[in-house]
C-alpha cells in the first residue's frame, strides 16, 4: 500500500552453480521442481546439493505503516515457507532440512546513515521524526500471550498433519494426498502463539525438533505499522548479523538466506547530511516530498554491490549466501523468478519512478511515486534495489516475488526451492 508513515508526514543463470550444485538445480526451480536432467536420474542426490550443514536465516520485514495488511499475509505464509523445508509434502523434490534457525528484524533504523545514529545538525529539518535509533537490527521476539490471524483453508497439507498449526486438521486423511489446515470451527483468528520462552530466533535441529517453528514464524510476521518511513532494510539485515550479541546466529558451516519483505524500496542512507539537505526533505513550503527523497537522490544511499560484499564477508565458502524478496514488482514474468532472469525488469514502465500525487491517511495531498503493482488489499511502489541486487548480484542464487499477488504460497515454495537446493 502506498506509505503513510505519520511520523514523516509531520515534518539470488548468470552463475551456473549452487556452490558445488548443478545447473539441473536452478533448472528445477523455474519448472517447478521437475527433474532436468538428461539422464533421467532425480536431482536430489547428495552430490548435486550445496555441501552445507543447515540454514541459518533472516527475514526483514518493513514496519512501515503501509505493511499492517500484508504482515498479515506473512503470517500465513511463512507456513508453506518453513513447512516445504522441515515437513515437506509428498511431491517435494528436496528431502527435509533438518537444521534451520530463523531470526526476523524491521527496516527501522531510523535515519541513522553511513554506520552513524542521526544526531542533532545532521541536517533533518527540525527533530528526527523517527524514534532515536528504530529497531537497531535487533531480533524480534514477542510475549507469552500474543496472539495472530492465521487464514483457515490455505495453508498446504499432507496426512501427518505436520504442516497444521497447533490444533488443526488437515483436510485429507491419506499421507500421500495434499490438502489444506483447518482451523477448529472455520476461524483461524486469535490464535495463541506459542511460547519462545527467552529465545530470540527460532530454530529446529535433528537433536531438538521444533514441531511449531512456522507457528513462531507467524507469530512474529507481525511487527507493527510504527517503523521509520525511510525503510533500510539492506542496511537492518547487515547491521542485524554483525552486532557483537547476534553474531553467533551465523554459522560458517551453514547457507545464509536473507529474506525481504518489503512494499517500498530499500532507502538505506550512506550520506545522511546529503540526503537530508535535498530539496524534498528541505522543502516544506507546499505538497510533501517527503517520500520522493531517497528514489531521486539514490547517489547519497549505499550502491547495491555494498551489501552483496557485506553479506559474502559473513562467510567463508563463496556462493554460501542467498538472497530473496516479496516486494514491489509488477505480477509480469519479466520481474518475478530468479534473480538472473530478471534482466529487463528494471525497464518495466510500472518499475520507473513516476512521481504522482496522492492523498495519505489524514487526507492531505503529497507525493509518492506511482505504485509498480496492486493487490486487493495491497499497492507498492517500485522495489528497485532489490531487484538490482538480485539481478546484477545474485543471478540465480535470488528470487523476486511481487508483494501484490494475493496467494503468497507459490512464492514462499519457490523461496524454500532456492534453499532446498542450495543444502545438503
């Protein structure tokens, strides 16, 4: 949906291979998961995967004002998402993943720039409209007691029942049928989290299997509406997975999945006092043009290649970092799939910056730029960086998905198919 942040309103086959995979593999993600090879063999013996000894994964979700619908959405489907690794269905081309931790952070990191917090003389007209430093990269977790909407119907099942939050049935009785969870008596509102206790990621091992890790993955989709308007999301997954008390979440053995999901572009600031002096933040005198400033001024944000750098220094192994997002792109071919595939997106007309006036959540007319795609409940403008980093970047090792399409699953299996793929 078009971003009306009040606080600002008041002032992944360019490469051939998975590390040591074969091109079968990628092959295998825009079929669907159907076998490439020639020979006829399956593409799930051990010797075409990755080599790597779990996942360790991060999602970044934007807190913005404009995601209170679609981090519903993501509540129900990080179900297809983690369920295809851990508890995947009968014609899942993957074996399961046994060893996987999850961690969630937002894009607020305030108006913090170059690796700085904002300070005062930075250059903001007036006070920081955002909160002091936002979320910081700071894992998220919530309290014993919360609760989420989870959509009866639509989450992907088999017999075991394994897929099904905490207390529904699957609505087919066989193992090897595929249904979907149903919630007792229809409503899959309010359902109750369960208990991380004083965890801040989620996580599964062979020794201690997590049976609700998609149930505290939905729980933590939600984040709230209150985050910076100015999202860095790229800037949040770099700072999250070099802070000295998350460190230890990446382990050097393990593939590095980061995951976006985000209705706006990344605006992460490099020069802050650059930016903040543009005329569109500068200039208060007549319609906003608060949220043009980092579309047109990108030359002041951190270049893409900055965090495709920051994320590989993680590792050891090359090729041991994948990189999605759900975001916004038109719902064309030419800008959803893997990253290498995305060439002439970028060139799309509903990806070009187009400034436009539209009224924001008190009624007043300001500038944004005009949405790249709409969904019944969502509007996005051009998720351009993304893109770029995938395409220009990742090649085949990302995956781009439009945060319009009304049924994310296809996505989030698409996502798990980059993973599976690229895992032991």
């Amino acid at each position: 949906m078009t971003r009306v942040n009040p606080l600002l309103l008041v002032s992944v086959l360019a490469m051939c291979a998975i590390a040591i995979g074969s091109c079968n593999k990628m092959q295998d993600l825009a079929d669907g998961g159907a076998d490439g090879d020639s020979d006829g063999d399956s593409d799930t013996d051990s010797d075409t995967y990755g080599g790597f000894d779990g996942v360790d994964m991060l999602v970044v979700v934007n807190n913005s004002m404009s995601m209170a619908e679609e981090q519903e959405i993501l509540a129900t489907a990080f179900f297809p998402l983690v369920n295809s690794l851990i508890y995947p269905l009968p014609d899942w081309p993957y074996p399961g993943v046994d060893d996987i931790r999850i961690a969630v952070i937002t894009s607020d990191m305030s108006l913090s720039w170059g690796g700085n917090p904002y300070t005062d003389g930075d250059g903001w007209p007036g006070s920081n409209p955002c909160s002091p430093s936002g979320d910081n990269g700071v894992f998220q977790t919530y309290d014993t007691g919360t609760t989420v909407n989870i959509e009866h119907n639509a989450i992907p099942c088999d017999g075991s029942n394994a897929q099904c939050p905490t207390g529904w049935t699957c609505s087919v009785t066989s193992s090897d049928e595929i249904g979907t969870c149903q919630a007792p008596g229809g409503d899959g509102a309010d359902q109750i989290c369960p208990d991380m206790g004083f965890t801040t990621w989620s996580e599964t091992t062979e020794i201690s299997p997590n049976a609700v890790m998609a149930f505290e993955m939905a729980c933590l989709a939600d984040q709230g509406n209150w985050g910076c308007g100015y999202e860095q999301s790229l800037q949040a997954a770099a700072v999250a997975l070099t802070r000295p008390d998350q460190q230890v979440f990446v382990r050097d053995d393990a593939l590095l999945a980061i995951l976006v999901v985000s209705d706006n572009s990344d605006c992460s600031i490099e020069d802050g006092p650059a930016l903040f002096a543009s005329d569109e933040v500068q200039d208060q005198s007549g319609i906003s043009k608060l949220h043009l400033a980092c579309g047109n001024n990108q030359g002041y944000l951190y270049d893409v290649e900055h965090y495709y750098t920051a994320y590989a220094a993680l590792k050891t192994a090359p090729n041991s970092v994948v990189f999605a997002a759900i975001t916004g792109v038109p719902k064309v071919a030419v800008c959803e799939g893997a990253g290498d595939t995305l060439g002439d997106c970028l060139d799309h007309p509903n990806m070009e910056l187009v400034p436009v006036v539209k009224p924001n959540i008190v009624g007043t007319d300001t500038w944004y730029f005009e949405n790249a795609c709409t969904g019944t409940v969502t509007e996005a403008q051009p998720g351009r960086r993304y893109v770029q980093l995938a395409n220009e970047k990742y090649g085949a090792l990302s995956y781009i998905s439009s945060i319009c399409n009304d049924d994310w699953t296809p996505s989030m299996e698409d996502i798990a198919r980059l993973i599976a793929a690229s895992q032991e």
